[in-house]
C-alpha cells in the first residue's frame, strides 16, 4: 500500500505537470515493452519499437529490471523540460549518489549487479555516463519519439479533466478525481502498491503527472529528499501506432463549420458546451466531434456523466496554420463573437 500524507500547506501547493516527462515516458515505457499484458494498447507498439532497437536495451536491462526498483537518478525533474535537459542531469549526477542508488538496485547481490555493463557507473565515470546518456537516447528514439504527439495529446486530455475537476471544487476534487487506482480520503491519498510506502509532504506540495505508459499502478521516486511526484496512468483512447494512422482521415475534415467546432474546442469542453459555442445542435457537435476524433485531431474523454473533448498537438497546429494561411471569408464570424454589419 502506498500512503501519501498531506498537509493544508500541501494542498495548496497540488499542481499538475504542464507536459509528458520525457524520461518518464522512456523508462516505463520500457517495462511496457517487455510486458505482455495490454496487448490492445501496447502490442503492435512492441512489435514496431523490438524492430527499430539495436542494442540499447542492454544497459537499459541492468538498470530498470522487469519489477521492482530502479535509480531514481534515471527520471529527474529537469526531464520535464525536455530531453537534453534530462540527460544532462542523469549525466550531472553525484557519484555518491549513483553509489547509493546501484547499491539499492543490487540489493543481496553487489557483485553480481555492479559488475559487468555497470562497471564504472557507480563510481560516476565519465565513459560509463556516456554510453548510460546514449543508451536512453537511443531508445528513446526508438520507443518514444515516434508516437510523441499521441503522448501528449493523451496527457493533455487528462490535464484538462484534472483542471476541469480543480475549478469545480478545488484540491479536494482535484485529488478525488484521479483514477481509480488512487483513493483520495483525506488527509491521506492510497493506492495499491508492490511495497508497503508512507510518503510525507510536509509542506512541499506534490506534482501530479499523467503517463501513458505507466499501467497500472502509479510511481512514486524513493528518495524522500527529491521532490514529490506522483506518476500516474492516463485514460487509453487507442494505441498510439493506430491512433497515428487515423490521420489519413483528415481528407473528411472540410468546410467552415468543422474548422469552427474544432477551434470552438479550445482548451477543452464538453459535447454540450462545444454546441453552445460553435451554435449548432447537441447531435450535430457530438458528430462533428466524432469526425475529428477519428482525424486524430481531438482526443475524447469521459468524465462522470459528461465527456470532455481536447485539442491533440495536431489539432492545435492545424488550426494556427489555417489561421496563418487560410483566413476567415468576409461575413463568417469567428465562434464567440458577433459579426460586424456590412457597409
């Protein structure tokens, strides 16, 4: 069981991440890639990423085992500001820490797992944290990068619920609304857990940060003294290789009214409100919804008796471009406001 234990100053500082985590998303989705569970979501995504690797899921292997533990020093925070960010701190970390880190890893065997593809790792030498760099690079090229855009549409999608619930009724509701694997009964915030865990703001807050390729249980760091987080599973539209496929139906997206549904979605509403806003009927925006769903162009959530439609990375350029390139005839207005009479 995982307990997190909040104070007032604790939820004051609740805050959701702004964006995916690259090195998050990197090392789970390597437990992802050697898990066979999730085949509807993840299958064809491991039958494309084993095909795309060469090699570098041998380090990735001594570090991240199938369960268990693996070195928080892989995921720290600057990640959350990109890739090279990330790596530079993985690559900046202290020798000490890199010691007490492997030596958790290796638990009962120090010998077996601090020899071999980990030698020089722990003592921070600069040859072994290169090739450590490359390694997650490498594969976060292969794994990763090419389904980004649905990544972030999908973490996108559930910041807009977790936003949506946080304007309702605050840190309270914003906490209740988490999946179901996390109850919130405060003070304290549970899941279950492979390891019996109590977590103590004390005062610093916690980051929340929606993954797509975290399943099933939500992950915490071990270190007491790293900034909390808490990395939790995002809702599964589809998998990313098939989500990324139903781009070939942007040929459907024509016309002015769609163009307007889509920029009536904003940064997210649901079906009742994007009628409101675009003037068209609640089966009429409930269609056009469904259209740009399959163009890959809006991501669909449900959120207790409503849905919530979100703008994905792509819908979002789309739209600047035709903004840039394609304006608005004289006479249609834009959703929202008034048109202006002819003279």
């Amino acid at each position: 069981m995982l307990r997190i234990h909040f104070t007032g100053d604790d939820l004051a500082r609740v805050r959701m991440a702004a964006r995916p985590d690259v090195l998050w998303e990197t090392i789970l989705s390597f437990h992802r890639l050697r898990d066979r569970r999730g085949a509807s979501v993840f299958g064809e995504w491991r039958t494309l990423t084993r095909a795309r690797l060469n090699g570098e899921t041998r380090l990735l292997a001594a570090l991240v085992p199938s369960r268990g533990y693996f070195p928080d020093f892989l995921t720290p925070p600057e990640a959350l500001d990109g890739l090279e960010e990330g790596l530079e701190a993985v690559r900046a970390t202290p020798a000490r820490r890199l010691r007490a880190e492997l030596a958790l890893l290796a638990g009962d065997r120090p010998h077996s797992v601090l020899s071999g593809r980990l030698a020089g790792l722990a003592d921070g030498a600069a040859e072994s944290m290169d090739r450590l760099v490359g390694a997650l690079r490498s594969y976060h090229r292969a794994a990763v990068e090419p389904h980004w855009p649905h990544i972030q549409a999908a973490v996108e999608a559930d910041r807009a619920v977790r936003g949506r619930a946080l304007l309702d009724g605050g840190a309270d509701e914003l906490l209740a609304s988490l999946p179901p694997m996390l109850r919130w009964r405060a003070p304290v915030l549970e899941a279950d857990y492979p390891v019996e865990r109590e977590v103590r703001l004390e005062g610093r807050g916690l980051l929340l940060q929606p993954s797509y390729f975290c399943r099933g249980a939500p992950v915490v760091r071990r270190d007491p003294e790293l900034p909390p987080a808490l990395v939790y599973p995002v809702t599964h539209t589809g998998s990313p290789v098939t989500c990324e496929r139903d781009g070939l139906s942007l040929g459907r997206l024509v016309g002015h009214t769609r163009s307007a549904v889509l920029q009536s979605i904003g940064s997210g509403c649901t079906t009742s409100e994007l009628a409101r806003r675009a003037g068209v009927s609640l089966a009429s925006a409930s269609q056009h919804a469904c259209v740009l769903r399959e163009a890959g162009l809006v991501v669909t959530l449900r959120n207790g008796n409503a849905v919530l439609h979100t703008m994905t990375p792509l819908g979002t350029a789309l739209l600047r471009g035709r903004a840039q390139r394609d304006p608005e005839p004289p006479g249609v207005p834009t959703p929202g406001t008034v048109p202006s009479p002819r003279r």
